[in-house]
C-alpha cells in the first residue's frame, strides 16, 4: 500500500497506512508526552484506551484527538504545539494532579513515578481551581504481594489491561462512576478474596503509586542486625540481567559478580543461587517427566501428560483458580525458591551446626507472586516458612543503596558453596521458555542414555505466545510447548484439554517474557527494549557457563549423593516435591 | 375499526397511568356493562396522547371529542351521556385559555394545531397490545414491500433520500449509516435499538414504544434487511417496565403473524429480535457504551474509530439507531423520500419530538416539523408561561444541550441552528425556565448530573466536571471571584475540546450557554453577591418591612428555626444568623412584609 503523507508542526512526515500519530511524530523527533497509553509490541501488550486525555494534537477538527489511537490520513495536518492544545495538555495535567495526593516524598514510587515526572517536565506546579478541591478517597489494602492505595489510581487503566487482557484473570476493573470511578477487584474485596494470582504485573505497570509490592526490607535489616540469626540469600536467574538498571547501567548488563559483592556487603552470611536450585528442579520434573512417559509407555492409564511446569507461582495460582481437573498434570516439583528453602534449612543448617529456625533464608526474586508463594502453609516446617523473606530486584536495588554501597565500582565474587554453583540450564529459566529448554537438555540424556548433539534448543525460544515444537529424542518425536503471559496459558490449557494435542510437556510463566519481565524488576515503564537486552543478557550468560546442562552440576551431584539421594525418592522426594489445592471460585 | 359504533381510547402512557388511567379503563367497562352497552361501544388503552399536562386524556371515537382529566368517578357520566344519550360531558372538554370556551376535538386545539405526527401517528389511536390494530394502520406494510418490491440498496436510497437523520442527538444521516453497515463483510451483523432515554425529563422513546412498537420492530426488520442482518437487540431501560412489557408482548405477536422470524412474508428473509435491559447509566445512550453494556461489560464509551458499523456488538458490525428514528422508517418507505424531505429545513427534515416540561402551560410530548420556531412551540403549542411569568430560557438537547434564550426564540429549529446557537437537538427534551429561575444554580443542576453519569474513564469528564461543578457552588455559595468566572470557561472549553465521548464533550453546554447568555447573572453573583432571581440560599435574606409588619406573630410561629422574634403587634425582626432560608415566613405573612433581599 501506498505511504500516507503528512505533516506534524510542519515537518512532512510518510507512514505506512495505520500508523497512530504518535509513532509517525516520534518518527521525525516529535515527542507527544504520554500517560496511559503503554506498549510492549515484543510481548503483545498494548493499553491505548485514549483515557488520559494527555496525547491530545489538534487535527483541524472540532475538538482534540489523542495522537496515541488516532491513525494517520491523508494530507493530515497535525499540531501537537499549539496554543490550544498546550493548554488543553496543561488543563488535563492540572486535572489529574488536583485528583491525586501531593505526598510525593513519601510515595513508594517516588522517583519512579510517571505522573510525577511527566508533570515535572511540563511545569505544571498549581493548580487553578477552587482551593482544597475534593479528592477522591478509597480504602487501602494490601496482601502478601501487592499494596493498594488507589486515591493515587489515575484511570489509566493500564493494570486493568495487564490483569483482563494480558492474563486473562479479571480481577479488577473499574468500577463505581464519574468522580469516583476507579479500578478495583469485585465489591471492593481484598486481593487475597478475589481470583487475583499475584502476578503483579499490575504493579508492573502502574505509572503512579497506586499499586506497589510490599516492602520487606525492613525484615531483612532487621535479621541481619539480629546476632542470634544465621541470614543466607539465594537469588533467581533473572536478577542479575536487570539489577544494573537500577544503578545507571544499560539495560542487559549482566551484574552477577558485583550482586554478589553487594550481598555479601550488605550483611549476608552465605550468598547462594537460585540458579543451584533451578538445576534441581531440572533433576527432579526432568526426571518426572521421563517417569511419566515410561509408565504411559508402558500403558498406565493414570498418568497425566502433558506435564505443565510449576516453577511460576502466579501460574500455579492461576491453575489452581481456573483450571483444578488440571492439578495433576502439574509436575509435583516444587519451584526453584522452594526448593532451595527446604534443602538450606536441613542440610545447610546441619552443616553449619544451627537450629533450623536461626537459619534465615532471603530470596531475592523478579516476582511479586514469590511473596505470596512464600507464605503457602506448604512451605513450612512447624510454623517456620521454608522461606523467611522475599525482596525483588528493585527491593535488593534500594537495600544496596541503604547500605551505602557504589554497586558499579563493586569488584565481581562468586558465590559461596555447596549451593552456589549453576549451568546454563539453571539461568535460561529466567527467559519464557528456558525451564522446557533446560528440562530438554537433560531429559534427552535421561530417555536416551546419550548427550544430545546440539545444546540449543532455538524452536522453544522467543516471545511468541504459545509456542509449540517437536524435539528429536532420537529418532522419538516428543512434542512440547511453552506460553508466556496467562491468556496464552489459557489458550494452551484449552488446546491440551481440546484434546487435538499429543503433548509430552509444557512450560508456562505468567509474566510478559518470563521472569525477565516479572513484576518485581526495574520498571520498564513501557519499553519493550528493556525486555529484549535483558533477554539476551540471559543468553548470553547461558553461552559463557562452562557447564550448561543440569546433569553436569557438580556440587548438586555432591548434595544428591551425600543428601538428596535420587530425583523423586526418598528425601528428595519428600522435600523438593508439593502438591496442589483446587481453589477454584465461581 | 368498524365493529363498534364508539370506541374510547384511554391513554394508557405512563403518565396517565400514574394518575389511574388503568382504573378509568376498568371503571369504563364496568358502566358500559351496567348500561348494556358492551356492544356499543369498546374501551382502548392506547399510547401516549402527548397531553400529558391534562392527563388522564380520553378520546372518542367518530366523533374525536377529547376529554382531560378524568377520573375513574367520572367513567359513568361519559357512558350515560356521552355513549348512551350522545351528548358531550361539556365539564371534562379542554378549556381554552384564551377564549375561556370548551373545545371538544383536538383538532380545534392549540396544543395539536401546529403538530404534525409522523413519529408518533399511531401512539394516542391503537392499542399497542394487539397487533391487528397496527396492521389496520398499514404497519408492517412496508417491510412488505421492501421485501416483496426493493432491493436493500434501493430501500436505503430511499433512507438516504429522505434526508433521515438520527433522533438519538448527534442527527447523522441514517441512509449514510445503514449503507457503511451494509458494505460491512463480516457476519453475523447486528440491528440494534437504542431505548436508552436518559434525558432527566424526556420520554419521547418511551412513549413510542408504550404506543407504538410494532413500527420500531418493523423498521428494524427493515434495517436488517438492508444491511443484511438477521439480528436485532433493542437496549431498553429497565426502568420503562411498560415499554419492556409492550415490546415483549408485540415481538410475540408479530412471531406469531409470521412478521418476526424465519422466512418473513415467505421472502427467504429471516429476522427477530431480543430485548437486552439496561441500569438505566445515561452514558449507555452512546453507542460504543451501549454495546460494552450489552456484551455484559462495563458500560463505557470506546475510541471511534473503529465505528460500530465495522466493530460493534461482539465485535461484528452492527448499526445503532434511536427509537424515534426507526419509528420514522416505515412511514418513509411507504409514502416516499419526498413526501418526507419536503417536510422540515434545508438540513434537518421530517419532524422532531420533544418532551416539553418546565414553567409552561401544556407539558407534554408534542411533535413538530423540523424548521417550527421556538416560540412557537413554547407559546403556541405549550401554551405560554405557567402563571404569567416572563420566559427566561429554554433548555434544549437535556443535560447536553444549552440554555437559549428569548433572542433565540425565534430560530426555526433544527440541528445545525440548534448547534450554532450555542445548544444542541439531542433527543428531545426541552425544558422552559422562568424569570424564578437562577441560571447559575441551573447550570450547576446539569453539571451535578453529569458528574454523576460520567462513566469516569477519560480525566477531563471525570476531573474536570467535578472542578467545574466546584466552582459553581462557590459562586452559588456567594464565595467566587471573576477569576472563577474566566477559569470555568476555560475549563469548559478544555473538556469540550479533550473529551472522549459525546456526553464529555457536551458536558460542559448548559455552562458555556449560561456564561454566554446570562453573563450578568453570573456577574451578580460575584459581584453583588446577589442572585437575581432568588434561588442561591446562601445569597439571599430574608427581611420583614417594620413599616408594613402588624405583629401577628404569623411568621414566628410558623419559622421552623426559631429565628424570628418581636412584640406582639409590634414589628417582628428575622435573625439572619438563624435563619435557614427557607421561605415559610414569607408564604405565610398575609400582609406581604417580608422580602428577599
């Protein structure tokens, strides 16, 4: 089709048929400040409901357009600075500041704040309407994961999007009228009495600080300072792709060394990795996996296949709300975090001569939902949670920077042993569709008795929604899928359930992307970038490990055969292995 | 309907119901009974008659006499003298103001002079539950013949011809609308009626769907047919439960004459239609809330494009129109794009309806060309000033629209005059305001509305409706400055321009006409601290002339505040800070000594 010629403050400007007058204007340098408007085009998001008002560019017409859902038409003649609509565009900000509480210093998002910083650059510092002007008022909640405070909610709707749309779970949207619309779970309840899954990519998204995780630093300060407590901390494949942003550096810069220089300095006694621990979980649903098809080989009519991985907590929430007849294709494997918990709390804990209960184990997670997970009666030995604390990247970010440390000058260490080593296998479980890749690196082995030839497995890669691929396991086709995002589990749970799919295993991770787009990173505020470097980041630090695959990590050889025993017996299965709950509501 | 020598139409519109016409009806019956005159003479409940001001209405029939506010009492003395003996019960005829004389036909009556019913031609003369009374009246004869005779493009030549445009309150061509459906490819389409009145004061929908609503169905057929649909949801509010109940009944009489249904008039053309009940949110009268609403999502306008005409009611296309347009349509396609263009003005043709209410004589639901002055439809048509009282403004278009005013009275109507005088058609509600109306506090009336329906999605409606609806209480509160005054404008003309959907960015009208037409008023308030015309509590006092004042001590013990105080026979005095306002002293003082000042 022919390119559509206009003009933007004057400036010609040729776009293909469709284009909004946002992009054609960022095309040629114009920057038409933006509000609720967000769009992640890598994972299929977008939140354009034109509801701000702030985009809005006169069009020789009537009244104003919002250049972020008006597409562009022939001969167009766009200003997006005149007189007019700056002060359409000041009048709207002036609006939403006069709506919105001025506690900015004391506001979780502060310096993260849109709102905050967008009124900034425009200058807006009054208001000109009648003094003390009402405000509207509703009730805080909170929850194992996500604090709400929605007097600071501007109606961009942007979670109501990611919670409706992007996971397909509904539990909030807007409610009451005019004045006092705003998002909110059904009748006002609190998050934990909705469907909500914990996901957080509400919080993800929120431009103001209406919706925040909550903040567990306070606790982890507080055990550290604590002489009786031994505090040990484990961090998850994906921080160390994203934990630089938060000091000024370009996104995608792998940070493991000085992270664990940051930890140590902080206070922790023993830094260990996740990514340890996302090799045991490889050992224990690849050895599954494996067991599951030998015995439907074998023609055992109780097993389920697929085996859906379990390693995302929002997702297994989501199964548990949604989907309960699917509870046994769950692989009983508990999450990489919970794995971990259990294993320092005996072994470790021995090891190092202490009770169980003055072993305090922080977890640095991507994930607000690891905060709820966290709290599951499950993981917990006679009250004591196999987990103490859960903080995500941006908590570790502000405990370095209480703890007066200059994160880019930190020399790189390595983690501490037995529970510090990792392959490549443990760290793609940060990228949508790394937990299949790695399980596959390693069940081949398993079914085959013989190393696969190659070590990437490029079909399960990538951000398509629901991906799916048949692996080669020597001459047997073994087909597997992953989705990312729970619309797209949804879609997938449907497939296998169509029963049109002779699917061996899938994956599933709740967020945008995987982990690396999980809900307790940098905030990406709406550029899909981010997502892509730290993506890569992931790939990247996957190639340069010597070790790649699950099987060849050498100190969890060491803590199977000194401890653990074999995958899915004995201690092993008694303490890396859980079950599910049929939660299911309406 | 010649089986009976009388018939007597009762009618059976809300309103009318409301002051006991249901028991008129009986009590009618019952006397015909008593005097044997069942076969004699039949008892209709029909629509509306659309003089409402003097309802319960009865007509009879051949002879036309009208009678006004009759009671159930009154049922004996029409069937002894009217039916029995043919003599006109002379005390319940219309009494023509002016000339002080009994009229007995409505044609001879000011109110229905000057009216022309295209709308409205069967509401007030069948008995919307029967369905051979609409067929005598030629309905469904056109989707008789646009089935049997026109292809779907020839029919919507014809619509686009005609000049039809939407009733609802934007007025876009309906031929034009019906044609972007048709050209649509996606199936299944929708027909869709929107019955969302939610104009404070208007029931020009409802009526015809209590009156009429076999030609709603039918026009919707048509509308099908033309656009290549076969499904059509009428979103009606749950509040209008006689309209849901003639509806229900006429879509299963119209099923049973094969009207409705598979292979309509044996053409191969199928077609029927379900209701969807709306919570009554003004905002669902838009189009995109309407369908959001209809889907079972909340009701809320979605971005245009896409129109629905491309994406409409579970994302297929679907055409919109308004009870009062469809209600239009048959009457189109029987007598011809002509005969209906040469009613009307240049861009508006065929007639409009409006709900007429406020400070005049003959409220009610009138219909007049397109193109019929102002004045005339408030003096000659609504019968003037209620208690002689000097016209102020008139509110057209519902919280919308704008308050016009007597330099405006003479505008033939239509919607682009409308428009430009600073006011807008909407769906018709009209309501006249006199010299006792203060038109700041009017303008905070409407804007408490709108506050309140916003569905609060884009910040200028949510926001700035609230800030405007502010700063017209601290200027009825006696508290605002000029800075509020040029603030509220700007303001208003940030919301108009930046807001997302038809009621934001109408929101703001009843403001911008009141600053632009009562400037003073406004001026008063700031100013002065004075409201002209009485209504701002918190700018008035009341005061008791010590000059006039006998001391009877009336006003005291009546003042529920216990504010006033004096002698007996000595002038009594008011304690302003006491003193709630509330007007009872000075209705009761018989000697007029107490002023607002």
């Amino acid at each position: 089709m022919d390119l559509i010629k206009l003009t933007i403050d004057n400036v010609p400007v040729e776009v293909e048929p469709g284009t909004t007058i946002l992009k054609a204007a960022e095309k040629v340098g114009i920057k038409i400040p933006t509000l609720c408007y967000m769009e992640l085009p890598d994972v299929g998001v977008i939140n354009n409901p034109g509801a701000c008002r702030m985009c809005v560019v006169d069009i020789g017409g009537p009244r104003l357009f919002p250049a972020c859902a008006t597409t562009c038409t022939p001969n167009m003649v766009v200003k997006t600075n005149s007189p007019r609509v700056l002060n359409a565009r000041r009048t709207v900000m002036q609006l939403i500041l006069s709506d919105h509480p001025a506690d900015c210093l004391l506001c979780a998002k502060n310096d993260d704040c849109e709102l905050r910083k967008l009124a900034a650059e425009m200058g807006v510092h009054e208001l000109p309407f009648v003094e003390n002007c009402k405000q509207s008022h509703y009730k805080k909640s909170t929850s194992p994961s996500i604090n709400r405070d929605q007097d600071k909610c501007i109606m961009c709707r942007r979670c109501e999007t990611m919670c409706n749309e992007v996971e397909s779970v509904g539990a909030i949207g807007a409610i009451n009228r005019g004045f006092n619309a705003v998002v909110a779970t059904a009748f006002e309840r609190p998050l934990v009495d909705s469907n909500c899954v914990f996901c957080g990519q509400c919080v993800a998204v929120c431009p103001t600080g209406a919706l925040t995780e909550v903040n567990n630093n306070p606790e982890v300060l507080e055990a550290i300072a604590d002489p009786t407590k031994t505090v040990i901390v484990e961090t998850a494949p994906s921080i160390r792709a994203a934990l630089g942003e938060e000091f000024g550096l370009e996104p995608g810069t792998l940070v493991t060394g000085k992270m664990v220089a940051a930890l140590r300095r902080i206070g922790f006694d023993y830094v260990f990795d996740t990514d340890f621990a996302a090799d045991m979980t490889i050992m224990e649903e690849g050895s599954e996996l494996v067991d599951r098809l030998t015995r439907v080989a074998k023609g055992d009519k109780s097993v389920k296949l697929p085996l859906f991985t379990s390693c995302c907590p929002a997702w297994v929430n989501f199964c548990e709300n949604e989907y309960p007849e699917m509870l046994d294709n769950l692989s009983t494997a508990k999450s990489p975090m919970e794995m971990f918990g259990p294993v320092a709390k005996s072994m470790y804990a021995d090891k190092l001569g202490i009770k169980r209960e003055n072993l305090v184990v922080v977890s640095v997670m991507p994930c607000v939902a690891k905060k709820f997970e966290r709290q599951r009666p499950e993981f917990s030995k006679d009250g004591d949670s196999d987990v103490n604390i859960v903080i995500t990247t941006r908590e570790l970010a502000r405990l370095i920077k209480i703890n007066n440390i200059d994160f880019k000058s930190l020399p790189d260490e390595d983690f501490d042993a037995p529970m510090g080593e990792s392959t490549g296998g443990a760290v793609i479980f940060g990228n949508t569709g790394g937990v299949m890749e790695a399980a596959v690196r390693v069940a081949y082995e398993l079914v085959t008795g013989k190393k696969p030839e190659k070590v990437e497995f490029d079909e399960v890669r990538g951000f398509e929604g629901v991906r799916m691929a048949t692996i080669d396991f020597a001459g047997t086709p073994v087909n597997v899928a992953v989705a990312h995002e729970l619309r797209n589990a949804r879609k997938l749970v449907e497939m296998v359930k169509s029963g049109k799919y002779n699917l061996a295993a899938c994956e599933v991770m709740a967020c945008p992307g995987g982990c690396i787009g999980g809900a307790g990173q940098p905030f990406h505020h709406g550029d899909s970038n981010i997502l892509i470097a730290r993506h890569n980041a992931i790939y990247r630090e996957d190639e340069n490990k010597k070790c790649r695959r699950s099987n060849e990590n050498k100190q969890l050889a060491e803590v199977y055969k000194e401890f653990l025993g074999k995958p899915l017996a004995g201690r092993a299965h008694e303490l890396l292995h859980t079950r599910y709950f049929d939660r299911h509501r309406i | 309907m010649a089986e009976y020598k009388n018939y007597i139409l009762v009618c059976g519109g809300t309103g009318c119901r409301a002051s006991r016409s249901s028991e008129l009806v009986e009590e009618l019956n019952k006397q015909l009974k008593i005097y044997q005159l069942e076969n004699d003479a039949k008892v209709l409940t029909t629509g509306c008659f659309g003089f409402c001001e003097k309802g319960p209405n009865v007509k009879i029939i051949p002879d036309n006499t009208f009678y006004t506010r009759v009671k159930p009492e009154d049922a004996e003395e029409i069937v002894k003298e009217h039916i029995l003996k043919g003599r006109k019960v002379q005390r319940l005829l219309y009494l023509d103001p002016d000339t002080n004389k009994h009229i007995s036909d409505d044609k001879h009556m000011e109110f229905y002079k000057k009216q022309v019913r295209i709308a409205l031609r069967n509401c007030g003369f069948i008995d919307p539950e029967n369905i051979k009374e609409s067929i005598e009246r030629d309905g469904y004869a056109a989707l008789g013949k646009v089935l049997t005779e026109l292809t779907p493009e020839q029919t919507i030549d014809i619509i686009l011809k005609s000049g039809l445009r939407g009733r609802g309150g934007a007025g876009f061509p309906t031929g034009k609308k019906w044609a972007i459906a048709s050209k649509s490819v996606a199936k299944p389409k929708y027909v869709i009626c929107n019955a969302d009145e939610g104009d404070p004061g208007a029931f020009m929908d409802r009526s015809i769907l209590e009156g009429d609503p076999h030609s709603v169905l039918e026009a919707m057929a048509i509308c099908g047919y033309c656009i290549g649909a076969e499904h059509g949801l009428i979103y009606v509010r749950a509040e209008y439960p006689l309209a849901i109940h003639r509806l229900q009944v006429a879509i299963k009489q119209a099923r049973e004459y094969g009207l409705l249904g598979n292979d309509i008039m044996g053409s191969g053309f199928n077609f029927d239609v379900e209701l969807r009940y709306g919570a009554g949110a003004f905002v669902c009268g838009e189009e995109t809330a309407l369908i959001h609403s209809m889907e079972g999502k909340r009701g809320e306008p979605t971005l245009k494009p896409p129109f629905p005409a491309v994406h409409g009611y579970l994302g297929q296309p679907s055409n919109v129109n308004n009870v009062e347009t469809f209600a239009n349509v048959p009457i189109i396609i029987l007598k011809g794009a002509d005969w209906f263009s040469s009613i009307g003005t240049a861009t508006s043709k065929g007639t409009k309806v409006f709900a007429l209410a406020g400070k005049i004589n003959n409220v009610g639901l009138i219909e007049v060309p397109m193109g019929t002055t102002l004045r005339e439809v408030i003096f000659d048509i609504g019968g003037g000033m209620k208690n002689g009282k000097k016209f102020k403004a008139v509110q057209t278009g519902g919280p919308s629209g704008g308050c016009l005013t007597e330099k405006h009275l003479d505008v033939p109507i239509d919607y682009d005059n409308l428009k430009a005088a600073g006011s807008i058609m909407g769906s018709g509600g009209m309501i006249v305001m006199d010299e006792d109306n203060c038109m700041v506090a009017v303008a905070k009336f409407y804007l408490e509305f709108i506050v309140g329906e916003s569905c609060g999605k884009c910040s200028p409606c949510r926001i700035g409706n609230m800030r405007m609806l502010e700063i017209l209480t601290k200027i009825c509160d006696g508290k605002g400055t000029m800075d509020d005054l040029y603030e509220l404008r700007d303001l208003a003309h940030v919301i108009k321009d930046t807001a997302l959907c038809g009621l934001g960015q109408t929101s703001p009208n009843p403001v911008l006409s009141t600053l632009d037409n009562f400037w003073d008023e406004y001026v008063a308030h700031v100013r002065d601290h004075k409201c002209p015309a009485g209504v701002c509590k918190n700018l008035m006092e009341y005061h008791i002339d010590p000059a006039i004042c006998v001391g009877c001590g009336a006003c005291q013990r009546n003042c529920p505040a216990d504010a006033i105080s004096g002698e007996k026979r000595a002038p009594h005095t008011i304690d302003q800070s006491k003193c709630i306002k509330c007007g009872t002293c000075r209705e009761k003082c018989k000697f007029g000594a107490i002023s607002i000042q």
